[in-house]
C-alpha cells in the first residue's frame, strides 16, 4: 500500500460510518475512523447522567420491520422491548398519539369505531363545506390540506401549534404537500410505528457503537478539513459522512438544515411524566417536546428504584453556520444545491459520500443500517 496504510479513511464515526467499518473490517480490510466531535457515535451518541442514558442529540428509537437490520443490530447489543408511544399535551389535557381510538375517546368521547368514523366524516365534511364556500378547490397550504384529511378538532388540538413549532412559520404559509396523508386507527393502540420491530439497546446506542468500533482504530477530535491532505494520502478510499457542501468548500453555498436545542435538567423525581415522550401541541408553548430519557431503558422497579430522572426540552429552530445542521430543507432551493453537490461527487473515484450530512437526506437509523449492510466493501 506504499504511504496508504489503510483501505478506507472512514469520517466520522456516526451510525454510518460504524457499521461500515465494523463490516470492512470482517472483510479484512485496513480502517482509520476519525471524528471531530470528542466521542463517537455522531447523532445517537448518549451521555450517562444520573445513571441514566441521555439522548445528547435527540431521543433515538430503532424501528424496523426488515429482519436483516434487526438481527444485525442485535448481533452487536440486543434491544429491550421499549415501544414508541407519544402523548400530547394540549392546554394541560392528555391525548394518546398516533391518533387512535383512545385519541378520539379524548377528543370526543366516542366509544366505538363507527362512531368515530362518523365524527371524523362529520369534521371533514364540515372543512370542506367551508372550503367550497370561500371558493377553495385544491388545498392552497398545510393548514387547508389537514382540516380536509382530519378536520378541524384534532387539527386544532394536536397539528397546528406544534407544526408551526417545528417549521417556524405559520401552517398557512406552509406548503400542503408537507402533509400527505393523516392515518388513524381505529383500535385501541398507542404504538406509533408500525414496524415489526423497535426498542432501544440494552445499555445504550454506546453499547452499539462501541460494538461496531471495537479493534478499529479511531481517532477523536480529528476534523477532516484541518488536514485534510495528509488524510486524503494516508487511504486507498475515503468514506465521508460529513456535509457534503462542507467537502467541496460551499461551491455554489451552504445547504440549510432546521436545527433543535435541548434545555436539560436533572429532577429530582424518580418519575416527572409517566412517559419518554409528550409533546406540547399548543403554540404558546415554546418548546415542541419533553423527552424523559430513563423510560428508554426503564421499567417497572428499576425505574423507581432510580434515584432522579432527567429531562429536555426540546426547542425547534431556524439553523445558521456553525450551528448543529439536524433536518435538511427539502425545498426547491436547497434540493437544486444538493443535487448539483451530488453531480460533483458521483464523480469522485476514491471518495463514498454516505449517511445523512453527505447524502444532504433525513434518514432513520435503520435504513442507515440497511443501506451500509447492502454495500459492496
Ligand atoms: P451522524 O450521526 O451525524 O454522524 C456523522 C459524523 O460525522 C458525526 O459524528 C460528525 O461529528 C462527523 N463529522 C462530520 N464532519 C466531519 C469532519 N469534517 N471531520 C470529522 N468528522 C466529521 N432515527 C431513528 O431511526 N429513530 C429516531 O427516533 C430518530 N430520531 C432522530 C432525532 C433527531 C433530532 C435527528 C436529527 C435524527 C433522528 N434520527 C432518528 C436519525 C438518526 O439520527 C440518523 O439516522 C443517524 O444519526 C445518521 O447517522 P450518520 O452516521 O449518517 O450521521
């Protein structure tokens, strides 16, 4: 290999960038995994605080129904049986998500599944009576395409101030397509994905990590563009999972992310409110959620017999440079930049873009896993 003492320079050692290592080194291949953070992991890191798990980059829950995924994850660190079911919070009364027969219980006290469809039936047509009234075919914006999909109680309630939340705009000012379809169920079941599988790994997603990095040679606090020659020669390839406008010096400019910011506290409860998630629906409220991260991991005595509980609160916001890029903005603008970034590099022969900065897409953890288990190394 000469001066390249390794096959791939892995950057960074997010979801990503561990499991590609972990299966290039069971090919026998020669890895250096870098990152500029101080620890590894990237999104799915987690602190421990209080004994407790701490979700540094926001709550992180594995959910897949394709069976390789699930079984290679579970190779490195098997997952409990944590099962994903939000509440919200709506002037201080509790809703059930995704809306289910328990939510429209809540909402209207309706006890069976035909008097729900009638309620919901009832809701729509009443949108689209006024709708039709003041001269509306087609759903012009975010707002008029829910009050047709749900109507207006639960878009009221549970869609409208946490959307305008999370976008930082008004839901007349947001394009309709954002919302395409509003599923509800009518049973009585909180669980809100629909996958075959999901939990948390027992221990932590550092457990997963360290897993996946264990016998590779990493180093921390080693940003890519601080040495960027040296690195680039040290490898035959370069596997980047950093951002890829980053990697081409912002050329045509910065792709623009949403970010979010956690307020953290410790409480001293041994339980704050019953639930790892509520979200906080009404606009008043500036931020969109709490997560109360020890119910990821614990149950049942275990849970009381902790001590405290720590909590964030979660505050959607605009992104600048230099902040924590977390959603891409899929509109006209940044999706025309990413794609003539991506022109640039499908034309790298040394270099695999992969994962959520590099691919400029959000991705969940699994088809993150899904992807790299598909790759050829
Ligand atoms: P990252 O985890 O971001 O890793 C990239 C790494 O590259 C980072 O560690 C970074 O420091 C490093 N890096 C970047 N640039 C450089 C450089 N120049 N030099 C060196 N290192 C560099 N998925 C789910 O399945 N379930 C969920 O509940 C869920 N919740 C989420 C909540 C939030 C708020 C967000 C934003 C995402 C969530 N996801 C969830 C998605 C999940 O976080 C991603 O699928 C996963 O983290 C992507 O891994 P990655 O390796 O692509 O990126």
């Amino acid at each position: 290999m000469g001066e390249q003492q390794y096959n791939y320079l892995i950057v960074g050692a997010g979801l990503f960038g561990a499991v590609f290592a972990y299966r290039a080194r069971k090919a026998g291949k020669r890895c250096l995994v870098i990152d500029k953070r101080s620890q590894l992991g990237g999104n799915i890191y987690c602190e421990n605080i209080e004994g407790i798990n701490v979700h540094k980059f926001g709550a992180h829950i594995f959910h897949t129904s394709n069976k390789q995924v699930w079984d290679f994850v579970n190779s490195i660190v098997e997952f409990n049986r944590y099962t994903n079911s939000p509440v919200a919070n709506y002037r201080g009364k509790l809703y059930n998500l995704p809306f289910n027969m328990n939510t429209f219980y809540q909402m209207w006290s309706v006890k069976s599944p035909a008097e729900a469809m009638a309620k919901l039936e009832e809701q729509r047509a009443k949108a689209k009576a006024l709708l039709e009234k003041a001269g509306v075919v087609e759903p012009r914006n975010l707002e008029e395409q829910a009050l047709l999909l749900i109507g207006e109680d639960i878009y009221e309630t549970l869609i409208k101030g946490y959307t305008e939340k999370q976008w930082g705009r008004k839901c007349t000012e947001l394009p309709a397509f954002i919302i395409k379809r509003l599923p509800v169920r009518m049973v009585f079941d909180n669980n809100y994905f629909d996958d075959d599988y999901q939990g948390i790994p027992i221990g932590g997603y550092n457990k997963l990590i360290d897993g996946l990095l264990e016998d590779t040679e990493v180093c921390l606090k080693t940003d890519f563009f601080e040495d960027r020659d040296r690195l680039t020669a040290i490898a035959e390839k370069i596997v980047f999972t950093g951002a890829i406008d980053e990697f081409y010096n912002y050329r045509y400019g910065p792709l623009q992310y949403r970010t979010v910011s956690f307020e953290t506290t410790i409480e001293d409860t041994t339980n704050f409110q019953g639930n790892a998630v509520v979200n906080y629906t009404e606009r008043e409220i500036p931020f969109t959620r709490i997560i109360e991260h020890k119910h990821f991991e614990m149950f049942g005595a275990t849970l009381e017999s902790c001590s405290k509980t720590v909590i964030s609160k979660e505050y959607s916001a605009e992104w600048k440079l230099g902040m924590e890029p977390y959603y891409p903005v899929n509109d006209e603008r940044n999706n025309n930049l990413a794609e003539k970034y991506r022109v640039l590099a499908a034309k790298e022969k040394n270099v695999i873009f992969g994962g959520r900065l590099a691919e400029y897409k959000y991705y969940d953890m699994a088809p993150i896993v899904e992807k790299v288990l598909q790759m050829e190394i």
